[in-house]
C-alpha cells in the first residue's frame, strides 16, 4: 500500500484578494484586470506560450492541415450535476475539432463576466477548465476577458477556439455518406441535455442525471486506427442526435433509417423526458459522438468504441438508404415507421 497522498479530490485554493465579486473596474484594463489575470487565470493554464500574456500566440504546429472551430457557451445553470460552464467549454471545442479527424492542440478562451460574479464561482470555473485541459492534453495559449454592467449577461458567459492537426489522409464530411453505411452512436443519448433540465428545474429521480461532457479525440483517434473508410462524425448537441442524422442527410443527399430500440437511452434519462414531454433524440450530448462508416468495417468500430472508457456502450443505431434522399425515418417500438425532422423551435434553451 503506497503512502503517498491523494490529492486527486483537492481543490486549488482560492487567491487571496480584497474583492469577493467580479468588478467593473477587472475588465478596465488597470490593476484589478492584472490581478484578475495574474491571480486567477494565469496560474490555471501557466505554458510558455501563454505566460509572455502577448495579445497573440506564435505557435509551432505539426505538418499536415489545420482544423479550427470556435463556440461560445452560456448554459443555464452554470454548475450542474456531472460539470460547469468551464470543462463544457474546453470539451466542447475539444471535441468539435476532433470530429474533423484532428488532434486538438491549443485553444485560446474569452470570458464575458457579469459584475457582481462571485470570484470563488470563477476560481471554481477556472479549475474546471484546467482539468478539462490536462485531461484533453491542449494548451491555453491565449485569451481575453470582458466585464459588463449588471444584467447585461447571465454571470459568465465564455468562448473557446480551438486547433488541432489532421492526420494524412482523412478527409471527414457529412456529405460522404452512400448507401449501406451504418451509423453508430458512441454511448446513451441525452445525458447532458436532461442534467442541465433537471438541474434548471429542480426535478429529482431515484438517481442523479449527470452529464456526460468529455474529450473525444480519443474515441475518434481508435476509429481511425481500425475504419480506414470512416465517411464522417459529429458529435450531437444542440439538437441532439435526431439533427446531427438530418444534417448527415441532407448534405449527401441520402435517407437514413434508425431503429428505435437501438438508441441506448439511461432508464432516469428517459425519465426525466417523459416527464418533460421531450424526445431524448433531441436531447444535447457533450460527450458522445455519431459515426457513419462503411458496413464491412461497422462491427469492427463498436470493437474500437467500447474499449475505451467513455465508448462502452456503443452501439449500431440505423443504416443508410438511398431511398428517400435528405429524410431520416425511425422504426418504432410498434414496428410503425415514423419521419424524424430537424426540430422547429429550441426545445432546451440555454444547455450549451
């Protein structure tokens, strides 16, 4: 038994300061905004790009063409069961880069700060993110941070951009698709829509919804180690996996039909959407992913998938069709047959 200590359930300590909310004059660009920067920001991502705190980051990136995405995040409530506001940033664009078939790299972040955002809140955001980072393995290189009156932003709202480099060879796209393809969804639907809901709504179940958000490069570099064919990937959040198909359909021009009892979906999720009156495959994820690949390499991609952590329950939900071009249908539990279009309206504002 080793006597080392655990400090794997410590939390950083919050700095020390004269001021226990966020004030106007951190965003003015004098000696509170250098404190804010110097106390808070900088010691959660300290790397030789970002300490020299020029307005820009040199990078030395590897050969090969360069992903890039940006996003920006205003999730209501900023703390839920399972992460915050900062790891969903730092995961979320993570994430969006990788679908590209990249290694993320380096992200920059904007803060938007409401005056009045309690400084143990942001402490406790910035902590979130520099996990989400060392786990993710990028860098913050670069960032900015604005502070606006009261009520002229929920608390915080951030922006995180990101680049990586993809590999020789890959060149992903929903317009890739060609009938007999079969599509694969990395684990359960839903789990981070429905964390934020009922976090919103005060709704409480026999178990705790937790949202799944996570780094995915790792799934997607052991699918481009096993499916050389790999047609394209997404990961479903807004909209969740009912558009992410419609987006798939649309841009290759093909039909793609899904089985009802194959979309993993956890029991208190399903729950939670009755309850709510929602369709789980509408329903954000931040931590799971839509892969479309060639038949004969499909089995071989839920092998890939579910032998990593967070692919464990990966399964094949559906089939390409040449039948029906840009519509995704479901087979229903009563073998009846169904269109499932892109939703009309935001069901679930403000979950990411």
């Amino acid at each position: 038994m080793s006597d080392r200590p655990d400090f794997s359930q410590m939390a950083c300590p919050m700095p020390l300061t004269s001021h226990d909310t966020v004030q106007l004059a951190h965003g003015a660009g004098g000696r509170l905004s250098a404190e804010l920067i110097d106390r808070f920001i900088v010691p959660r991502f300290t790397n030789p790009d970002l300490d020299k705190l020029e307005d820009q980051a040199v990078l030395d990136l590897p050969p090969g063409r360069v992903a890039f995405s940006t996003d920006t995040f205003v999730v209501d409530p900023i703390f839920f069961p399972g992460g915050d506001i900062g790891d969903l940033a730092i995961n979320g664009t993570v994430n969006d880069v990788a679908m590209a078939g990249a290694v993320p790299l380096y992200l920059s972040v904007g803060f938007v700060l409401e005056e009045g955002l309690p400084l143990e809140d942001f402490h406790r955001i910035l902590c979130s993110m520099e996990a989400a980072a060392a786990r993710a393995g990028v860098k913050v290189v670069t960032g900015d941070t604005k502070v606006v009156d009261r009520g002229s932003c929920d608390r915080i709202f951030i922006n995180t951009s990101g680049v990586g480099v993809v590999r020789d060879g890959v060149a992903l796209s929903a317009s890739n698709l060609q009938a007999g393809d079969k599509v694969i969804l990395s684990g359960t639907a839903a789990d981070h829509g429905m964390a934020v809901m009922t976090a919103r709504e005060g709704l409480s179940f026999r178990t705790r919804i937790a949202s799944d958000t996570a780094p995915l490069h790792g799934l997607v570099a052991a699918l481009l180690d096993t499916c050389p064919g790999l047609r394209a990937l997404r990961d479903p959040t807004r909209g969740g996996v009912a558009t992410t198909l419609n987006e798939f359909a649309r841009s290759s021009q093909v039909g793609i039909r899904i089985e009802h009892d194959a979309v993993p979906v956890r029991d208190d999720v399903r729950g939670a959407c009755e309850v709510l009156g929602i369709d789980p495959l509408y329903v954000a994820n931040e931590g799971k992913l839509v892969a479309v690949v060639p038949a004969d390499e499909a089995a071989a991609a839920v092998v890939a998938l579910r032998n990593h952590e967070i692919g464990r329950e990966a399964t094949i939900i559906g089939e390409v069709s040449a039948a029906h071009p840009g519509i995704v249908s479901l087979c229903t539990a009563l073998g009846t047959e169904r269109i499932v279009d892109m939703p009309v309206g935001e069901q679930l504002p403000r979950i990411c």
